[in-house]
C-alpha cells in the first residue's frame, strides 16, 4: 500500500522530474504467468480469475480465523503494551496522546513494528505465502516489511482521511508489476475502513497514462513509483464506466491487488476497528543482489519498507508525537529479533545472496 506516501498527500502538487533521487530508472518489476498476453484465456477457476479480471481478489481463509484472533489480541496487546493509556476496553482512550504514531490513514511505520514477531509470523503463514507462489509460480520469493494498519473508528484527533486514488508504481513502466497484499485481521464490512479500489481499471492503465502523460496539475509524488489520480483522472474512469467498490474480507482473509489497480484506503465509520498487517511478496530472480544486500542491512537493522519486496524504498519517514521525535520510538522490536522458521528466513532474501556480494 505505498506505505510511504500516505504522509506526503498534503505537500505541494510538483511531481518528480527524471534526476530525482528517488527515481529507481533501472528497476523494472515483477512478472506473472497471469498476466501474460498469451494465456490471457486461461481459467483457473479459483480467486486468480478474479485478479486477472477485476484487480483485486479476497483469497478466503489464508489464515485460519482463530489463529486471526490470536493476531487481534497480539496487535492489542502491542498498543497496550507502550503503557501509554490505551486500553482496548475503553474508546475514550483511542487518542493519538495514549497510542504509538499511526497516521489517519491508520498506519503505523515507526517503533520496529515491521519487524515484531507478530509481523512476521503473519508473513510466515502458509496460506499468504502460496497464494503469491500461486500468482508467480514460482516458490522462492522474497517479502516486505511492509508497515501494520491500525484503524479506529471516528478519530476526532487526527486530520479526515480524505480520498487519496493511485497507483503504487511508476506511470511510465506499464503491465503487471507488482502484486501487493494485506492479511485482513478484523471482521472487515462495509462500514468498516479498508481498501476501496476502481475494479479493472489495471487493464487499461497504460491507455489512461497515454492520454495524461501531459497532464498539467499532477498529484505530487515523492517517487516515481507512485501516481495519483486528479479529479480529471477519476472523470476518465467514471466515463469509462469503472466504479469503486469498497473490499470487504473477513479475519484471515488475504486481499490481493495489481499495483496498476486504482485503489485507496477509507476509515472504519461504525464500532470495529480494522487491523491489518500489509504483506507483499515477489520472486528473488527478479531482485537485484544489490538490492538484496540491502535489503539485508534493513532485516538486520529492523528497518520497515514500503511494498516493493525488493526493498526498493526503506522507510525513512519521522516517528513524532506532537510535531517531536517520539520518545517512545525505538529501533528493535519490544518482541526483539523475530524468530524465523527456515522459509521465514528464505522470505528475507539473505540465502539468496551470493558470495562475492
Ligand atoms: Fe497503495
């Protein structure tokens, strides 16, 4: 969920020219046998027609739901745990004042939080894993460490979470190239929060991008690898007959979607929190070792990515509490270094690593 720029919407509309540094010029993405134009025709008969088709696809049960449960309890836990007055029985103590930094968006970049075991034992879970070993076929993938989505219900002391439509990767690169992810792990319906996305309007992204290459008043951007929509963008897709529609999942579902699919966040409205830890995976063969290496200087420095697997963008965004660094931010995880089985471990990219880097 381009984790990054969910606190950048409100600086000034300039988009990033070529020489900026945050242009990965070279990297060219993922591949998926789904998304090739020769098997274009081919029906799997499962959620992966839904992605092809529309985007966007509930992959029912990654996770069994008592085990999503568990992981509620654990996340509660972990906010309690900063004994800063939150208390899950309490609404009156869901305030910025009582909680770690978790934007209106509902996430949460700071405090190790990529990197607690509850993170990564979400991560590790067979049944998110084989659905991206489905979308790639292909077993030897890497993971993000990707941020943990806190939303509450009618937040008072945080700015509106104002509709933000884009893309999670670069205008001018098109076809498939990435397949993000978010492990569900509340009841998740109508009315409360989540993702909301523009169903097979990934189809014709490269058209749309053709048409507003130009476009005079773009969204800023602090990277390339993201676009947002103008209001003439969402007319394009109105006109085209694409509507949005809100995903609903249930605990343990796993939602995935096109990086090209137009898509943004709402914020729950009724009594039920949403809670979701942002999982993406691709194949180490389209990784480069350079960024392999990185990406293990981040493990190693329980640092947080945005979602591109390959540790493309390492999280570098300030953790404060009220305009200061947070005191209360920290480096490691309180759960200290995660516990990794060995394809947890694999999921890192650091066995993959070959010598002479
Ligand atoms: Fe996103």
């Amino acid at each position: 969920m381009a984790t990054q720029t969910a606190t950048q919407t409100s600086q000034p509309k300039i988009r990033l020219n070529k020489k900026a540094p945050v242009d990965f010029s070279s990297f060219v993405g993922c591949s998926s046998p789904l998304f090739e134009a020769a098997k274009k025709d081919r029906r799997y008969n499962d959620w992966r027609d839904d992605l092809v088709r529309d985007g966007v696809a509930v992959v029912k049960g990654a996770i069994p739901e008592d085990r999503a449960n568990q992981y509620a309890d654990r996340m509660l836990n972990w906010l309690e745990d900063f004994q800063l007055g939150f208390d899950r029985n309490d609404p009156n103590t869901v305030h910025a004042d009582k909680l770690p930094a978790i934007n209106e968006k509902g996430m949460c970049f700071g405090y190790g939080v990529s990197h607690e075991q509850f993170a990564w034992d979400v991560r590790q879970e067979q049944g998110v894993i084989e659905a991206f070993e489905k979308v790639y076929e292909d077993k030897d993938l890497i993971v993000s460490f990707d941020s943990v989505g806190f939303s509450f219900p009618n937040r008072k002391d945080l700015p509106p979470n104002k509709a933000w439509p884009h893309q999670d990767q670069d205008p001018e690169k098109g076809g498939f190239r990435c397949l993000q992810g978010l492990v569900n792990i509340l009841p998740n319906g109508p009315d409360d929060g989540g993702l909301i996305v523009c169903k097979g309007a990934h189809l014709v992204s490269e058209e749309f991008h053709e048409e507003f290459k130009n476009e005079e008043d773009p969204v800023w951007a602090w990277t390339k690898e993201w676009y947002g929509f103008t209001s003439q963008g969402m007319n394009w897709l109105e006109n085209r007959g694409f509507k949005w529609e809100k995903i609903c999942a249930g605990p343990g579902d796993l939602i995935v979607w096109d990086s090209r699919l137009p898509h943004y966040n709402l914020s729950p409205t009724k009594e039920t929190p949403r809670f979701c830890v942002y999982t993406c995976y691709m194949p180490v063969k389209d990784c480069s070792q350079e960024d392999l290496v990185k990406k293990k200087d981040a493990f190693y420095e329980f640092r947080g990515t945005s979602h591109w697997p390959n540790a493309l963008q390492i999280n570098a965004l300030p953790v404060l509490r009220n305009g200061q660094p947070d005191p209360h931010n920290r480096v490691k995880p309180a759960s200290g270094a995660p516990k990794l089985s060995e394809r947890g471990f694999q999921l890192t990219g650091i066995p993959y690593i070959k010598a002479e880097c």
